[in-house]
C-alpha cells in the first residue's frame, strides 16, 4: 500500500541532500577522498529513492487495476511522489553538469 504524503516526494530529499552537503562543508577538509565517496554515496541514494519511488507508483496503479484496495488519490499521489522525484533528479543531474562546464572552460 501507497504511503500517504510524506514530504511531497522529491522536496524530503533535497533537504537531505541540502544537509548533508552543509554537514560536508562544516567538516571542512579533512580528507578530500572521503568528501567524495560522500557525495558520491548521496547521489547514488538520490537516484535510488527516485527509482523506488516510481516502482512505488507503478505498484499503486497496478494494485488499482486489480482492485486491491487503493483509492484513487492514493494513485495520484504516488505518481506525483514520483515525478517530484524524477523532476529533483533531473534538476541535480542539470546543475552537475552545468558546474563540470563551467570547470572545462577555465584555464588554468
């Protein structure tokens, strides 16, 4: 069964992702390498919580076309949840890449 609105899909995680980011930057720099795997870790969490959020939508819309007991706004709210999330993904994906870009171009 779908979970009812938790955080709206997508805006729970940016404000994961946001702290964790600010926790990253008030360690300072420890050690380079594990700032990394850090961020690394974060964005392979960010886009398994998308996928998981579309498996939980098309769970929902499976479950109403069998009849299992799902109500229509449950439906509506997962896919929600899960273009929410896919849309936050995107933006991030978006934003990296822009920034590896920007990297490309100074000269050193």
């Amino acid at each position: 069964m779908v979970s009812p609105i938790n955080g709206v899909g997508g805006v729970g995680q940016l404000d994961q992702i946001l702290q964790s980011m600010s926790k990253s930057a008030a360690v300072g720099g420890d050690s380079s390498q594990s700032s990394e795997v850090d961020f690394q870790k974060m964005l392979l969490d960010v886009v398994g919580q998308t996928n998981a959020a579309d498996g939980q939508a098309q769970q929902a819309i499976t479950d109403y076309q069998l009849d299992s007991g799902i109500s229509k706004p449950e439906v509506f709210i997962a896919i929600r949840k899960a273009e929410m999330a896919l849309r936050m993904t995107m933006q991030i994906r978006n934003k990296l890449l822009e920034a590896f870009d920007e990297i490309k171009q100074m000269r050193m």
